[in-house]
C-alpha cells in the first residue's frame, strides 16, 4: 500500500439529517476529510444495492450511508429499509473477498454536525488502513496511478 494513499468515500446522505449536519460542520468549521464526496438523497431508502456497488466500481474506497435516527426518518422507516440493504451489501462485499468494513450506516440528526464529521473521519481512517480497493478501476496506460 502507497504511504500516500489517500481514499475516496462516497457519503450518501439523507437531505433532512445527515446532509443538513453535514452542511452544519461546515459552518460550524468542524473539519472532516476531503477524501468524503457527499451526495444528498431524498431519505436512505432510496439508497439501493446497485447504487453502493456502482460506488465502488467507479472507483470509491469506501462508502457512507448517513441516515436520520432510527424511529425519526421523514418517510417512516426509509433508513430502516436503508440498513438492510447495507447488510446485504456486506454479505456480497464479503462473498467477493472485499472488506465489509467499507461500508458503513450510520444514523445521526441534523443538529449533530460534530459527531458526522466525527463519524465521517473514522470511517476515512478504517478505509485507510484497508487501503486501495481492488475494484478500483486500473489507470490506462500513459496515467498517473
Ligand atoms: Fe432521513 Fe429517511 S428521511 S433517512
């Protein structure tokens, strides 16, 4: 693994929680990595298997699904369904031989920026120390690694 590694985390966030907190560590100046690209969803359940594994075929080291608390999602059990399928993901992440621990849900409010980019660096760092996925697209010839 390259000293250099640097992951690329694709945080799907629920627009009424987790990307509002997102928003809110921002302004706050509460600082969480770059490595995170952050894209807003409607609710966590609208999150499907196909959307983590294209996430990482397209070249992420690892991915977030950010959902409101249980019990507190704005179309009832949206993040409960949303932690299913990551689960299931899992399992299928395991079955092909990639670490599991690259995806992770977690469950937050919108008033709880420090604890997303809290969270968020965590999960940035367990990446880390897994290194590159293998389902990293290779470089073509002629680029740079
Ligand atoms: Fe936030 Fe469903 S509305 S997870």
């Amino acid at each position: 693994m390259s000293a250099t590694f640097e992951p690329e985390v694709v945080a799907f966030c629920c627009r009424h929680c987790a990307y509002a907190a997102a928003d809110l560590a921002g302004s706050a100046r509460q600082a969480y990595p770059t490595a995170v690209k952050v894209i807003e969803l409607p609710c966590t359940g609208r999150i499907d298997i196909i959307n983590l594994l294209h996430a990482f075929e397209n070249g992420a080291d690892g991915v977030l699904i950010a959902g409101c608390l249980e019990g507190k999602c704005h179309y009832l059990k949206g993040n409960l369904h949303a932690r299913q399928r990551v689960r299931h993901v899992q399992k299928l992440m395991d079955d092909i031989g990639l670490e599991h621990e690259r995806a992770r849900m977690i469950n937050i409010s919108a008033a709880m920026g420090v604890q997303f980019a809290q969270l968020a660096g965590e999960h940035v760092e367990t990446v880390r120390k897994l290194g590159p996925s293998p389902l990293r697209p290779k470089p073509r010839s002629g680029e740079a690694a």
